[in-house]
C-alpha cells in the first residue's frame, strides 16, 4: 500500500504481500514517501504507532495482514501542484493513461524532490487522478526508479487504480525492459533467481542473499539475449516479481550490471573514448549519461473495457547512439542465436 497524508493524523494499514519481512520503520518509509526515516523513527519511538493493536519496535519484522496504525504529524510539504512539463502520452481514455516517461525524472515527490516529478505534470496535464495512493502520489500505480525511462501506468479514479494494484500484486501485469549491460550475458536465456534485501550498510542499494534468515524477499528476472559486442549485452529482461531495484541488483549479481548505473557497476555514464582507445579529446562525447533500462512494453486487462491493452515505448536518443558506437567499434562475431 502506498500512502501520503497531506494533513497528518490517523492512518490504518494492512501490510501486503510483498512487504512481508521488512522492518516497521522501513516498511513505513515505503508507505510515506513525505517523510523521512529518521521523522518515523521518532514517530515510533514516541509509542504513535501500533502493531496488531500494541506498541512496536522500528526493528520488528512486518508480516502479510499485519495491521498498523500511525499517528503522523503534518508533513513539512503541501502537496504536488501542476508544473508543466511536458509528457510523452502513449495511450488516454477515461480511465487510464500510459507515459513514456523520461530517464532523470522522479515519479512522485520525496524527500529532495518536491518538484519537477512525474506527479507535478500529471497534475497539470489531467484533470482527475485517482487518490489511491494518497495526494502526494496522484494517479501512480506502479513507479521507476528515477533514471529508468519507459512506460509508467496512471490510473484516473480510484476503483480502476484497486483493479491495476489488484494485477500488479497477483503477478498479472506483463512487463518487458531493454537493457544494455556491461559485461556479456554467456547464455542466450536465462533466469536470474535470487533473494533481495537491502544492504546492511548502505540506504540506497540492495543486495542478493542466500540467508534465509535475512529479510530478503524471492524474485526472478529472465532475460534473452538480444545482440553481444566485445565486452557489453543488448537483452530484454522480463521480471516476475517486482522488488527494488530487481532488475539492476540480478544483472549485477551475474557480473553484467547495467550500463552506467553507477550504484551497482560504479559507473555513471559511456563515453565514446571509453570505446576507443586513444581517441582525440576533442571528438570524446557522452553516449549513455545514465543507467541503460528502459520499460520498453507493458500488457495488462484493462479492468473497465473488459480487453487487454499493451504499450511499446521506443528506445530513447541516448540508447540507439550508444548502440550504434557499440556496433562500428565493439562489434562481436557472433550475436545471439
């Protein structure tokens, strides 16, 4: 579940599936994105919230069907208003919206982004969305990470944005990225299987563990082979489950991460010098300024016309320049069968 209160004040939650093992205070952070890790840990510690009915540690695990209750204090932020920015539209009707959104863009607003997010322009370019997810984030069904680009689904009102959840949570929802990776993928496909946790030392990344006794959460990523060069993987990757960072952490647990994501590879951007040795600096550019995932296809039943509806955004500027330098100077023998 996700939640935002403009006001502050009592809020009931029922812990899903997928949030089962996180810690209390991890979990609430997750739920409300307008206020920081250290603001609900003194929420907890000052007994305002409860789990089950009693009070609780910001340590002790969640379980599936936990019930929380919370008093929050009114957070330091109104709510998103409309900016114009523009958008990429890939479908419209009464009740839904698909946006290719642009790499380098938040979805909705959080702590260092109260502005410039996916939520600011949805409010601007809509005039209804749905308040599912609560008013800071109008609209969101499912998020990217910041520098992903691709598809993103927005919901219109609230019982459509239940019905969206409702196959995001089952599994239901069909859903294809395109991945250039720094290092070759040696099977053609694959599945990646792993247990994710976050990192013991570091807030921004996860990690994949084999301890059942970590908090660490089941999931499986498979991939296919698109084209090899000399030293990097052009593939699609399927996830069947939708951790954190999924996608990113499996591709780096297999010594391939993706291309410049700096958080799992180190890197942060491809430049043309990378890829030629020597080259003049004053022909050097930047190829791929970001992580290289892009939410290329997304297929779900639409809940209200009773069909399936699928998306397809095109590979951005920055991903066909890369590949076409991959391609005249890490060119490789042989693609994927």
């Amino acid at each position: 579940m996700s939640v935002a209160a403009s006001t502050g004040g009592t809020v009931d939650l029922t812990v899903k599936r997928k949030a089962e093992g996180q810690r209390l205070d991890q979990y609430l952070v997750s739920v409300f994105s307008s206020y920081s890790r250290s603001v609900i840990q003194k929420v907890i510690e000052s007994g305002s919230v409860l789990l089950n009915g009693r009070p609780a540690k910001a340590s002790v695990k969640v379980r599936y069907h936990d019930h929380v209750r919370i008093w929050l204090p009114p957070p330091n932020h109104d709510i998103p208003q409309p900016e114009d920015i523009p958008l990429n539209i890939l479908y419209e009707d009464e009740y839904l919206a698909l946006i290719n959104k642009p790499a380098d863009m938040v979805v909705h607003p959080a702590k260092g982004h109260w502005s410039g997010t996916l939520a600011n322009a949805l409010q601007f370019h809509f005039g209804q969305l749905s308040q599912a997810s609560g008013e800071y984030r109008p609209g969101i069904v499912h998020r990217l990470d910041r520098d992903t680009s691709g598809v993103i689904l927005v919901a219109k009102d609230e019982a459509t944005h239940r019905d969206l959840s409702a196959q995001f949570e089952r599994r239901q929802v069909f859903k294809e990225y395109t991945a250039i990776t720094a290092g070759i993928l040696d099977r053609d496909s694959d599945y990646i299987e792993g247990r994710i946790a976050h990192h013991p030392h570091d807030r921004v990344k996860m990690i994949v563990t084999d301890d059942d006794d970590e908090e660490g959460k089941d999931a499986c990523s498979y991939y296919e082979v698109i084209e090899r060069f000399r030293g990097f993987t052009l593939c699609r990757i399927h996830p069947r489950t939708g951790r954190t960072h999924q996608i990113r952490v499996h591709l780096a647990s297999v010594g391939c991460p993706v291309l410049a994501d700096k958080v799992y590879g180190g890197r942060d951007c491809l430049k043309l010098s990378d890829l030629v040795p020597g080259l003049d600096p004053s022909k050097d550019e930047v190829l791929m300024p970001r992580q290289a995932l892009h939410a290329s296809r997304l297929r779900f039943f639409h809940p209200r016309r009773g069909e399936y509806l699928e998306a397809e955004a095109p590979l951005p500027a920055e991903f066909e320049r890369t590949l076409a330098a991959l391609r005249q100077h890490r060119s490789a023998r042989c693609g994927a069968r």
